[in-house]
C-alpha cells in the first residue's frame, strides 16, 4: 500500500524562472539515471526478493527515490512557471515568443510546446522513459552491485546538473538528493557485503584455470600493469589462440542429412575466386584505367 503525504521530502525553493535549466533536470526525471528509473528498479527486485532484511530496505529505498522523483518534478514545474503562462496565453509576439524558448541553446521548447510547461517522463533531450532503464537479473550479488553502480551514476549527474546553476534554492535541493544516492549506495554495499560469499556472483564456481588469468589482448606501446593485472594477484599471459588446447577452429556435429543439405547449400552459392565479373558501379562510371576516360566537361558537351 503506498500513501501519498501532500508535502514533499525536501522543501524546494526556486528563486526565478529557468526553462533551459528545467529540461536539464528533465535528466533525473525521466532518463536512464534519473528517479523514475530508480523506484522501479528497487521496488521490481524487492517485490521478488526472499530475504526479509532486503526486502525491507528495497521497498523503503523505491518509495523514497519516487518522492525524489516527486521533488525533481516539481523544480521543473516550478522553473517552467513563467514560460508556462507566456505560452500559454500567448502575450508575446510570435518571433518573440520563439526566440525566448529557442534561444538559450537547449531544448527547452519541447517541455514547453509539447508539454505545456509540465515534466514529461523524458530525459533532457526529449527521449521518452523506457522500461529497458532497468537491467535487474533476479541474483541479489549482481543487483547489489549494479545497484551502487546507478547510485554512483545519478550522484555524477546531480554534481554535474549543480555546476549548471546560480539558484541557491535550486543547489540546496539538488544537493539534498545527491546527497541522498551515497546514502542509499552505502546501504546497498552494506547489503551486499552482509551476503557471504557475494562473489563471484551466481552459485557455478569459475574454471578454476581461467579465474585469475589476465590475457593482454592489446600488446604494445602503452601496456600498464597495476592491481587489476599484477603478478600477484593474476596469471598473466599474452594474447594467444586456443587457450584451451586446442586448434581455435569451430566443430559442430551434423547429422547425415544435415550434412547433405549444407553440402548443397555451400555448392550452389559458392563464388568463383577466378572470375572478374562487370559490375553495376564499373558500368556506370567507366573504366578506371581507361585515359580516355571523360571528364565532366565533356560530358553532353557542358560541364555537370
């Protein structure tokens, strides 16, 4: 059951008017890392989670990233006020009107036009919200940790969306909700590292001759080595073919007739190495080593 309170969890304030500013915020209202994306993944893995403890903090975390959802959409309600009512009513002149809306370089006009002001469920550039935002697996080992990967993503977007403003009221409330991602990455690590063994994630075990193998696919100047590829904690090895023993070829078992129907397959639609066959592109454009070839000019006798 979800009761809706009429006040918001944090007290905005919106010192003027900023449509450009409003469809930058659009970001974390309807986009990839934005709020919407956030409640429905939390409140989808805690719907099918068992564990009683995050199950509870799942739930608790979806329905505080929708009154974040609520408190962003209500900034961008409240930045678009102005131009809302201008548009609305129409009391500028028309190239006026138009200038005012397109030309602070971004695409204010969309919210503006299309939606009358309001917050859409798009992200800053007028993509609509999608359920493929959401990558939950259904292993709390992998969603934990992809779980403080979009906390991390959404704390960088409101830095970023802080630095794109002057409005005191507007950076207290935006603070307010970055603040709030590490909060929530920290309960999200603690979960995981209270799963014991969380890694790696899943229940197979790796093969074991492969698990701390590090393979150098990209030799050469620029080779770095470090924690990720050191002696000490990996097997590393060049790049090379067949690690597994083998000749690297592919192998697949066909059944007599399968066999057969491939054997045709592969006659009939065979290229002839030897040939040199005219194309559609050489006839239309003449022989390249022709010096003969005619120029534009002399084509038609004007130039084309």
């Amino acid at each position: 059951m979800f009761a809706h309170n009429k006040r918001l969890q944090y007290t905005v304030r919106v010192s003027e008017s900023n449509p450009g500013l409003a469809n930058l915020l659009l970001e974390q209202f309807g986009g990839p890392q934005g709020e919407l994306a956030a409640a429905c993944r939390y409140f989808t893995q805690a719907l099918a989670e068992d564990d009683p403890g995050r199950k509870d903090m799942l739930m608790d975390i979806a329905t505080e990233e929708l009154s974040h959802l609520e408190v962003i959409g209500t900034m961008v309600a409240m930045l678009n006020k102005g131009a809302k009512g201008r548009i609305a009513e129409g009391i500028d002149s028309e190239a006026e009107m138009y200038r005012s809306i397109t030309g602070a370089g971004n695409d204010s006009h969309l919210t503006q036009v299309l939606y009358g002001g309001g917050p859409p469920l798009t992200n800053s550039g007028g993509v609509p919200w999608t359920a493929a935002y959401i990558d939950t697996i259904g292993e709390p080992t992998a969603d934990l940790r992809s779980n403080i990967a979009a906390e991390a993503r959404a704390k960088i977007v409101y830095e970023r969306l802080i630095n794109c403003t002057d409005d005191p009221g507007v950076k207290e409330a935006l603070g307010f909700l970055m603040t709030r991602e590490v909060s929530h990455q920290r309960s999200f690590e603690k979960a995981l590292y209270a799963i014991s063994p969380n890694f790696p994630p899943g229940k197979l075990p790796p093969h074991p001759e492969f698990a701390k193998v590090y393979f150098n696919m990209s030799p050469g100047e620029g080779d770095v080595r470090g924690p990720w590829n050191s002696d000490e904690n990996f097997d590393y090895r060049e790049a090379a073919p067949a690690v597994d023993g083998g000749d690297g070829l592919g192998e697949v078992i066909l059944s007599a007739t399968e066999d057969a129907t491939l054997s045709a397959t592969i006659i009939r639609t065979q290229s002839d190495p030897a040939s040199d066959p005219v194309t559609g592109a050489e006839l239309g454009m003449g022989s390249l080593d022709d010096d003969s070839l005619e120029t534009p000019s002399q084509v038609g006798g004007s130039e084309k």
